[in-house]
C-alpha cells in the first residue's frame, strides 16, 4: 500500500516540516501575522474537475469522466480503503483520485471524483501555494499529510507519477535554495528535472495534477499512526 510506503522515518519528517513551515511563512507572511493583519490576496487558481454522481454496480462503481463525460468504472478491490486509487479514463486519458471511502462507505456526502488539471511545471508552485486546500491545511497545523494524501501529479504526456514530497518543495524563483538531504536519490533526480521546467523522462513540460480535499477518516488513520511511533 502506497501509504505506508510513502510515509517517511520521523526524522526526515521533521525536517520536511521546518521546511515547509519555513516556505509557508514567506508566502503567507505566517501564522501570527495572518491573525492581526488582513490576509495576503490570494491568486485565484483554477480547481479540479470533479464528480459525485457515482453509482454501485455489483462490486464495482461507474461515474461519468468529469472531463469528457465518457462513462468508467472502477473495482471497488482495487480501492485502497483509505488512499483510494487512482486510474486514467479510457476516453480521454486523464487521471483520476478515487476516494478510498466509496469502498468502506464512509462520508458518501462529502467525498467526490477528481479529474487531473494541466498545469505547467514553471507555475507549479504558484498553484500549490495558493491553492485553498493547502491553505486550509495549513490553518489546521497538518500541511504534512499531503505527502501521503491529497497531492498527485504525473507527467501529463508519459505519466510519470511524481513525488508529492518533491511537488510540495519545488521552489518559487529560481534562486531559492531546495534542502535535498529529506530527498530519496530518485526524488533528487525528479526535483533536478523540475526545477529546469521538464519530466525527466520525456522532457514535457506540463503536469496533470490533483489537489483534493482530505477526508476525515484519512486524517485520523495518519493521526492513528504517528500516535503508535510515539509509543513505539
Ligand atoms: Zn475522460
Ligand atoms: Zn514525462
């Protein structure tokens, strides 16, 4: 299961986190500060595409594609219970985060289908950082569940899936210094690349990207096992 593989030692974790405390409070101006001043205009972004009209079939749910309409279908086996999964429509090739929820049938209401949005890699971090899922994340103290839940991106034209640990650190200028030492060997390699604007693996310059909301029982399954490392 993705998730636990994902998930980093508690080490490089914190390390990520003072990172990305760091890189929020220069884009946010920080926590104290939003609480006395007006906050910081925030660009709008287009969001994801998505559906919630979603039906069971037998062992299996069919949605229409939020992009082209076309209909797909999933095995609700191949459903993580708390990642989900993820899959291309068969139409039109764009990518698709499928709650995990639809198999255990948890928060039906809330949870919905998103289709990937292109965006070009340049402007990545600008989407990211002002991207109202991540702000509300980060008002909620937890931005370091979108490591393992609530950020996909793959490589628009030969769908590479890159890391959501290198995404969420990719920088805004040029001249801004990354920290590699949280990085795995591969997601050095995926930083390098981006951060010259194109996959590694085909040199296109576009991603197809998801940010979704996290749902509850995701939050408390993570909740659940940074408590058990504690003990641990
Ligand atoms: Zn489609
Ligand atoms: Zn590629």
């Amino acid at each position: 299961m993705d998730f636990w593989k994902r998930k980093k030692t508690p080490e490089t974790q914190t390390e990520t986190n003072t990172n990305a405390h760091e890189r929020l409070e220069k884009v946010s101006g920080g926590k104290e500060t939003r609480v006395s001043e007006p906050p910081q205009k925030r660009l709008k972004i287009p969001l994801n595409r998505t559906t919630n009209d979603v039906k069971f079939v037998r062992n299996s749910i069919v949605f229409p594609c939020p992009i082209c309409s076309e209909w797909n279908s999933m095995e609700l086996e191949d459903l993580d219970p708390i990642t989900g999964g993820e899959m291309m429509c068969l139409h039109c090739q764009v990518v698709f985060h499928i709650p995990g929820g639809y198999r255990t049938r948890t928060e039906l209401q809330k949870i919905k289908i998103y289709a990937g949005l292109p965006v070009a890699i340049r402007k990545f971090p600008i989407f990211y950082w002002n991207h109202p899922v991540v702000h509300e994340l980060d008002e909620q103290g937890i931005t370091q569940i979108i490591i393992q839940y609530g950020l996909w991106g793959f490589c628009q034209r030969c769908h590479h899936q890159f890391s959501p640990a290198v995404l969420m650190n990719l920088p805004q200028t040029r001249g801004e210094i990354v920290d590699y030492r949280s990085l795995s060997s591969e997601e050095m390699m995926e930083m390098k690349a981006l951060r010259t604007g194109s996959c590694p693996y085909c040199s296109h310059r576009i991603l197809l990207v998801i940010i979704s909301d996290v749902p509850h029982y995701v939050i408390s399954a993570s909740e659940n096992i940074s408590h058990r490392w504690e003990e641990g």
